[in-house]
C-alpha cells in the first residue's frame, strides 16, 4: 500500500493540466524475465579474455570483433524477443491515454520493446538508448532497417552459419548492420537517441516517475537533475536503495517506494482510478 499523502496527491495531479514523465531502466523489465547483466550471465569470452557489457558492447569494440558483439546481442535478443510485458509496464500503458497525450511522456533506457508492446505510442515514448527492432548500417550509408525476422535464435556458444550473417548485411551498401543501440562508448544524440526531446519532456515535467533505474548513465541523471532543480516532485520505485532513490530522500524530494514495480504500479494506478 502507497502511502496516503502519495495517494491523495496522485488524485489531485491527475485532475490538474500538470504533465507527468515517466523514466524507466532495467528493473522493470527484469520482472518479465530479461536479464540484467550483472551477475555471471554477462560475462562474455573473447579468446581468453572475459568481457562484462560495459565492455563489450563498445563501438570500439563493434569494430575489433563485429561477429563476436553481435553475436553477444543476438545472446541477449533471444533473451528478451519471448519476454511479455508484465503489469508494471502495462500500467504505464494504460496511463498514457488516461493523462492524454499533452501530459504523458515516458523515456526508457530499456532496448527491449515492451513498453511498446504493452501499448504505449511512439510519439510519447523515447526509447534514448535504441531499440533491438531495428538494426542500421555500420558504414556511412546509415541505412535504419527492422531486425531481420527470419534471423534464427541464438545463444552462448552457438555458431552462426554464414548465410545466416547475410542477413545482417545493409540492403544499400551490403556491409555489416549493427544493432541499432547505443554502445557504452557512444554518444547520445536526437535523431537516434531523442537527447533534446528527453531533456524537454524533463524541463516541461510537473512530476517525475523513475522506476528500476539506478542512474548509472548520464542522460537519466541529467533528467533527473532537471526535475529536481525545478522544484517537481519526484516519485522513485526501486527494489533497493540507488543514487536516485538516495537523492530523494535526502533532499525529501518526493516520495521513495521500495518493492517490485509490478506491484507498485498497480497501487499508484488504483489510487488514481479510485477518485473518477
């Protein structure tokens, strides 16, 4: 249960003309099933050399072995392609047509589409660091297509057959496609990343909603940031104690909820609900 004054002022924003932005990281999408990364899992063997993600998925790296990271991406697309959306990503759904789409944006660090799937709308959902449905060339053509959907499923050890990597050639220039993500080398920008419509749907925030981020990569700190030296209340759902969750306690900011978003959600859902 959310606390009382939590529940009243939900009440209260929902029947103002404030906006509110959601922003999302791995946590939520961990209760559908879809690793993190953090523990042994995510290790990955170049030779003899083990890589943690940080490492390999890399620009740089991209280009020393392009077959051996986009054979640890597609480890990790088989990971998440079955993954379902769970009741957390499916409240946030729910909440964009119910706030309407001048007063919802959402911005997920998360590469895996469920928000989508869930049904919130591209317009309103900045998916900053890309998106496992598309792959663009690697070369200057840029070229921005859907992932091959006849490309089989693979996993840790697996060898791919070459006309299987034919797939991921670029229909305009036939070199290697990569992932249309952002590697951790990389730099955020608007036409891949949605850097201005990120920070603006921050700026433009009468309140703020993280959930299952820890606020390790510098874009979801900036918008929190933002929010916080605007004087917006902050609300951080999280299963442990992060940066941002710290943040808004110390500064009593907003609201600090520990506990899974699937469940959280639905309760900051009810609590607006209960007042139509």
């Amino acid at each position: 249960m959310i606390p009382q004054d939590l529940q009243q002022f939900l009440r209260e924003f929902y029947h103002s003309d404030q906006k509110v932005l959601f922003l999302t990281g791995a946590g939520i999408s961990a209760e559908s099933g879809i690793p993190t990364f953090r523990g042994d899992d995510g290790y990955w063997t170049i030779g003899s050399q083990n890589y943690t993600p940080m490492q390999i998925a890399t620009q740089w790296m991209f280009h020393q072995y392009p077959r051996k990271v986009w054979r640890w991406v597609l480890h990790y697309f088989n990971n998440a392609r079955h993954a379902q959306p769970n009741p957390g990503h499916e409240v946030i759904a729910r909440l964009e047509p119910l706030f309407g789409s001048e007063r919802f944006k959402l911005v997920t660090q998360n590469v895996d589409g469920l928000h989508l799937a869930a049904g919130n709308t591209h317009d309103n959902t900045y998916t900053i660091h890309g998106t496992l449905a598309q792959v663009r060339c690697s070369h200057s053509c840029d070229e921005i297509v859907p992932f091959p959907a006849d490309l089989g499923h693979y996993t840790k050890g697996d060898i791919m057959p070459e006309e299987e990597w034919e797939k991921l050639a670029c229909p305009e220039c036939d070199e290697l496609m990569r992932p249309h993500v952002l590697f951790f080398d990389e730099y955020y920008n608007e036409p891949y990343n949605k850097y201005e419509s990120a920070l603006r749907a921050a700026f433009e925030a009468d309140l703020l909603v993280v959930v299952g981020t820890t606020g390790a990569t510098s874009l979801p700190w900036l918008i929190f940031e933002t929010v916080m030296n605007n004087d917006k209340p902050i609300i951080a759902i999280n299963l442990e104690p992060t940066t941002f969750t710290q943040t808004v306690e110390v500064n009593e900011l907003g609201w600090v909820l520990f506990g899974k978003s699937g469940e959280i959600l639905p309760e900051i859902e009810k609590a607006i609900m209960n007042d139509q």
